[in-house]
C-alpha cells in the first residue's frame, strides 16, 4: 500500500491532543491499544513460523520454488493473512475497532521493511534487527486511528474515535478546526 505523497505546495500539519477519558473510555483504550499488540505479536509468529519453515526446508535440500511459500510482509499482505485467521484466533476482534489491528499491523509491516531495508544496505546507520514481540508491560501502547468516524466537536473540547465514542480533550482543538474548516 503506498504511502501518502504531500502534493507540492502543501504543508503536512500534525496535531496532538492530550485525552480526558471516562473510566469505562480507559478501559475501551486499553483495549484497542491490547487488540493491536495482539495483532503484532499473532503476525510476527507466524512470519517467524514461516521463515522457520523455510530455513528448515532448505536445509533438507528442498528446492526453492518448492519451498512453503512466503505469506508476504507488506501491509496489505499481513491485513489479507489477519482476515483469514482472526476468526479462529481472536474471537473476541469484533469487540474492537478494525483501525486497532490495522494499527498493529501497520507497525509490524513497518518493522519489517525497515529490517529489509537496513539488511539490503539501502538504509543508512547501523544494522536494524528482527522485530520483537511486544510486551503488555514493557514500552508505551498506541493505537492510531486513520479512517472511520473520526471528528471534532462543536464544543471544540471533545473528539468522536471509532467504536470509544466521544471522549473529552484536555485543551482546545479550536486551531486543528479552523484549518479543517478553511
């Protein structure tokens, strides 16, 4: 999937809002932030499980084109191999929003590309290693939200996430308004 390319002429703005969530909103959050670690972690397995599967079959002399075939580190690959195994593995993923798995996803394609590129020589600085499964107590969890019913209020003090609902901001969101609106 390609990335998004800012058109000559414009400025790519980001804004960061500090959130106020309710203790139910907290626990949503927790949630969706869990649903994309889930997603990392199931992925990275079975792209470790597969590479396994390879060096193993190399080493018995298999030849190349008959090696188990590669399930794909791209994004959209890693979302096609998700779809097909979240039902068994994840029966509870319709209790979150797609945008949290995707997010997950997204972070390990990523990773992967960026390990390809720093084993290829392509990529400046020193060697990148293999991704590592992600703990639920170690290192900060995220979650990002790119499509959906995502907006700010009239009030300019709350925001509307997928599937959390309207959650209260802790200062205004009145300048990210004014440029949506212009």
């Amino acid at each position: 999937m390609a990335r998004f390319e800012v058109p000559d002429g414009w400025v790519a703005q980001g804004y960061r809002f500090a959130l106020d969530p309710t203790p139910a909103q907290v626990s949503a959050l927790e949630s969706h932030c869990g649903a994309a670690r889930f997603a990392f972690n199931h992925m990275l397995g079975v792209v470790k499980a597969n590479l396994d599967q390879r060096s193993a079959e190399r080493s018995y002399g298999i030849a190349e084109e008959d090696l188990t075939p590669s399930p794909g580190w791209s994004l959209a690959q890693l979302r096609k191999t998700w779809n097909a195994r979240k039902d068994e593995v994840a029966p509870w993923w319709e209790a979150n929003s797609k945008e949290a798995y995707n997010s997950g996803l997204d972070t390990l394609a990523r990773a992967l590309q960026t390990r390809s590129t720093s084993r290829s020589g392509e990529r400046a600085g020193a060697a990148v290693g293999f991704p590592r499964f992600k703990s639920r107590h170690r290192g900060a969890r995220s979650v990002r939200f790119t499509t959906g019913a995502i907006r700010i209020e009239p009030d300019r003090h709350h925001v509307t996430l997928p599937r959390l609902g309207t959650i209260r901001t802790h200062e205004s969101t009145r300048k990210l308004a004014r440029r949506l609106r212009a």
